[in-house]
C-alpha cells in the first residue's frame, strides 16, 4: 500500500495505561517500528507527548474506547499533533495474536497508510458546552427514577395518590406529601390541601390517604423528596451555565427554535452536540447517518434488503425524536410535519414514522446553520389528481356510513405504472 504519512503513531488506550507503536517509513520501507508504554496519569501523558514530538510524529491515530480518550485527546492537540480518532468497530485487527502493542502497530500501519476516518470531535469551546447539557440529560434522568420511587413508595405504604393525582410534582401532591412527612394521619385534613380543580376530588383523596405512614415509609419520603428538589436545583443552575455558556451562539439559537418542534432546551442540545455551524458535515445525508437517522442499506446480489437505522449520537437522537413526537401530537395549527407523519404512520408504524420525522428535522437544522440562512416553512403542496379523488372517496364514505345517499360522477383513478 502507498504511503501517506511517513511518521505516524497509533495509541490504544486504556483505563491504566497506553499502548504506543511510532512508525517511521522512509521511501516505501519501514525503517522504525518502536512501541513503548506509558500510564494514564497527567505527568505520563506528557512524557508520552514529548516521546512523540522527538521522534517527529505528526500524525496520531486512536481509537474512541468510552470516555478513556478524552484526557489523550487533550494532551495531544495542545501540542499541535494532527489527530485522528477512529470507531474501533472500523478497524478491526487482522486474525492472529492480539495484544495491546500490536493493536498499536496495525493502528500506526493503517494511518500510515491513510485508511483511517476521522471521527468528529467539534473544538475545545463545543466540547465545554456539550459537557454540560450530557449533564443535564442525566440530571433529568436521575430525576426520573427519583419520581417512579416515589411512585412505587406510596403504592408499597397502601397511599393510592398516584389514582387520583396525575402528577406527583405538582402543588397538590407536594403539599400532601410534605404533611405525610410531617407526621398529618388525618385524610380529611390531608384532602383540604388539594388545589385547583382537585378540591372537587376531595372525597376521593380522603379515601386514598387514609391509611397512615409508618416512620420508616416517612423517612424514606422525605429523602426521596430531598433528592427531588437537590435535582431541581441542579437543573436549573445548570440551565443558567449553559444560557451563558451559549451568548455568542444567540443568532443560531434563534433561527434552530424557529423549526416547529424545537423549543429551546432542544436548541441547545442540538448546537451543543453539532457544532454552531454544523460545519464538520458536507451533506444533510451525512449528519443523518452520523445521528443514526439515515435508513441502513443492505444489498446482496443485486437485491436490497430490509435495514434498521444504525447507532449514532444517541443524545442528538434522542432529542430529535422527542421534537419529532411534539411535532405528531400536535392538534392545534399542524405543520407540513404532522401531515408528514400522518401520511408514514399507516405503511410505516409509529415509531419508524417519528424517525421519518427527525431526519426531516435534522435536514432543516443543517439547512439553517450551514447555509445560515432564516427558517422558512416549505410552501404546500398542490394536490395530485389521485390524492385529491382518493379524499373525495373517503369523504363519500363516510357520508354513506351515516346513511346519506350520494352518488356523484368520480373520475376514474389513474393507473398505477408498474415495472
């Protein structure tokens, strides 16, 4: 194989320690293989930086094992190397013996030789802000699993509120809990806390809260509801770090919530996980497949077969399919999404439709930010001949279902070309 780089290296990367493999090739021949190891720890990553800069590395290869890279990663781009992190599941060594050192070397040979891709890993600026809304997304998570303890609490103590309270964060069921904590047996004294249109469920809430809390279920209460409002404050003094985090992006902030679907905890996600300019990516087609939005294709002897979408960014997916369930429930004001979805819903199924929905969505966020251009909803459609005699059967149906008698002159469907 040619040549590319003629001094290169390849690290792999663990908890505890580094594998590293420097190759030095000179007119087509290898004339230096030379591996070391190094530790994980800050004073061992600048000896490995300076063992690479003396021995003329310019070109550093590894692979993306879990969050053991970043530190890696750090270290060497301050010093200027150019760095390639790859998916491990891209290069694959050969059969044989494997160990770390020789992971290292077919890491090396392989940028030598220019068959490695790049990951995208955005800028040091990027990287601070997506720390932060990952922090979040667990932040609410954890806050979650605090609610559904919560929950299954209360079923175990025989406290059937979750019957009659839809929701346990709400004023009511604060107010409720924090008396059960308090020690307040009484049902009627518990039900006059109830607010809003639950003062007319009153009744029902003294016969859910009438069996009393044993002290250990209260303790357990109030620890629960402690942890809730620890993750309330969290999240909102993380929202305020990440508003100041993002004042320079306000323009791009403004333009990605102008999508329908995209409020601004999804903007900032959204930025935050692609960049401000979604620059890293030439195509729409690409940031899809990079979000694991693209349809997977699969082809063998000539035929195409079916293919699930594949893994990528899973929180950019995820936030993307959340927008895109918004988008479907939407009633009041539908978009040209909702109708979208409605029309892949029958042949797609739910949740294949919702995927159909985001890519739509990623494709205009990477309209807005890479063409940085203002979002302007897509003009309707005319309808098609077809569509439009299709709605006008529907609607004779439906009218012969309610037992009207109507019979107008249709014009026959036309034919469908098959080949």
């Amino acid at each position: 194989m040619d040549v590319i780089h003629r001094r290169c290296a390849g690290l792999d990367v663990h908890q505890a320690e580094i594998a590293a493999c420097v190759r030095v090739t000179t007119e087509g021949e290898v004339v230096r293989a030379q591996g070391r190891r190094f530790a994980t720890v800050p004073t061992a990553l600048k000896d490995l930086c300076e063992w690479l800069v003396s021995q003329g590395v310019t070109h550093v290869a590894m692979e993306a094992t879990g969050v053991y890279w970043l530190p890696v990663y750090r270290e060497l781009e301050a010093a200027g190397l150019d760095l390639t992190l790859c998916n491990a599941f891209h290069v694959k060594n050969v059969p044989g013996r494997k160990t770390d050192q020789s992971d290292a070397a077919w890491l090396a040979q392989l940028m030598a030789s220019g068959l490695l891709r790049k990951s995208f890993v955005p800028e040091a600026q990027v990287r601070e802000v997506r720390e932060l809304t990952r922090a979040r997304v667990h932040l609410v998570e954890d806050r979650t699993r605090a609610v559904n303890g919560l929950h299954r609490l209360l079923e175990r103590a025989g406290v059937k509120l979750c019957s009659v309270v839809s929701d346990l964060q709400g004023k009511t069921a604060r107010a409720i809990m924090g008396a059960l904590v308090e020690g307040e047996k009484d049902a009627v004294a518990l039900a006059k806390l109830a607010c809003g249109r639950l003062r007319k469920k009153r009744p029902q809430l003294e016969a859910v809260l009438a069996a009393p809390l044993i002290a250990v279920e209260r303790k357990l209460l109030a620890q629960t509801l402690a942890r809730m409002d620890l993750f309330d404050a969290q999240i909102v003094a993380l929202d305020i770090e990440i508003a100041e985090s993002m004042k320079a992006w306000a323009v791009q902030l403004e333009r990605t919530q102008a999508i329908p679907g995209i409020n601004a905890i999804a903007a900032r996600t959204i930025l935050a996980e692609i960049g401000p300019t979604a620059s890293a990516f030439d195509d729409p087609r690409r940031l899809a497949a990079w979000a694991g939005l693209a349809p997977g294709q699969r082809e063998s002897a000539g035929k195409r077969k079916r293919a699930g979408t594949r893994d990528g960014n899973a929180y950019l997916r995820r936030i993307l399919v959340q927008s895109a369930m918004a988008i479907a429930q939407t009633k009041k004001n539908p978009t040209d999404l909702t109708e979208f979805f409605r029309r892949k819903l029958p042949s797609l199924g739910f949740k294949k439709a919702l995927v159909a929905v985001a890519h739509k969505l990623l494709t205009r966020i990477w309209v807005v930010l890479r063409r940085d251009v203002q979002y302007a909803p897509p003009p309707p459609k005319p309808l098609s001949e077809r569509q439009r005699t299709r709605r006008i059967q529907r609607a004779l149906s439906t009218l012969q279902s309610l037992g009207y008698a109507v019979a107008p002159n249709l014009p026959a469907l036309p034919a469908i070309a098959t080949g």
